[in-house]
C-alpha cells in the first residue's frame, strides 16, 4: 500500500492554528478529497482541535502531519491519518465541559468524529494521532453535535456548527 505524508511545522501562536487549516484544505484537495466533502469538513475540524491543543496547553511548536493511505483518488478508500507532535512530555488530559464552558470539548469531538485516535510518547514529546477512514459515512454522532457550543455569527445570526464554525466566524478562518 503507498502512503502519502506531508507535513508542516507550527509555531506556538494561536494564529498558527488558522495557517494550518489553511495549508491542510489546501493538502486534502490536493489528495483527491473535495473541499466541499463532508470528509474534508471533518479533517479540517479534527485537524484544528489537535493543532489548538497543543499550541494553546503546550506553548511550544508542533508539527502536523497528514498521512494518505490507499490510492489517493477522489472516492476511493483508504485512511487518513492526522498526526500533532510537540515537544511536551505531558499526555493529552480529555475534559468534559458543562453548559457554557468555552473548553474542553477537544478531545471529546475528536473522539466523537475520528474512527480512532490516541497518543505515543516522540523524542522527549509526544505524539496525538486520529485516523478517519475514506468512503466510510461522516456524521457527528448525537453527542457530538450536543458538546458543540452554539455559535453567533456577525448581524447576531445563530448557527449550528459543524455548518459555520470555519466559514462565518470571523478570525477563524
């Protein structure tokens, strides 16, 4: 089987986090995967948290990784793999926000909406991973969809994320 990867270096500001979406909507596409694809929408997502997590609890640089397994055509199946290496030794702690928290649902989504995920020990850091496999269904499951805040947009509009969490809110782009 071939493998795809690419990867990106991250700095530790969370304005890094906007550049590695960027970059990895960029990668998808470029790897066969439709930028309007449900799939596509669930790796930036999936993306995003990792990269958030360890910029924002780290405050250290970080390296994402993308990995393309199987053929690499549009529709065809395979594993994507998304991997987040920084250079802090401390294991990924998962939270359970309440109500109106503004974190802690991170690794809750990631959980939710990757088909595996988990962690390793890398150099003197680690390593989070989650994979997402290709041609399977896309869909947040209920729980997910309830741990997701809802979100005001500009004019005072409410939307429901996934649909505009990187689309409408300003700065998240």
């Amino acid at each position: 089987m071939q493998v795809l990867q690419v990867q990106l270096e991250v700095g530790p500001d969370p304005a890094e986090v906007g550049r590695a979406r960027r970059w990895a909507r960029s990668r998808l596409v470029g790897s066969g995967i439709g930028d309007d694809e449900p799939l596509a929408e669930t790796l930036i997502l999936l993306i995003s948290e990792l990269v958030t997590n360890a910029v924002v609890h780290t405050g250290c640089p970080a390296v994402l990784r993308m990995l393309f397994g199987g053929g690499g055509g549009a529709g065809e199946a395979g594993t994507v793999r998304v991997e987040v290496a920084d250079a802090s030794d401390c294991p990924p702690r998962p939270r359970h926000a309440q109500g109106e928290d503004t974190g802690g649902r991170g690794l809750e989504l990631v959980d939710g909406l990757a088909d595996r995920w988990g962690w390793q020990r890398e150099g003197a850091g680690k390593q989070i991973w989650c994979e997402v496999d290709r041609g399977a269904p896309v869909a947040a499951a209920p729980a997910v969809r309830e741990a997701l805040p809802k979100v005001v947009v500009q004019g005072g509009e409410v939307c429901e994320p996934p649909s505009c969490v990187f689309t409408n809110v300003p700065g998240l782009a």
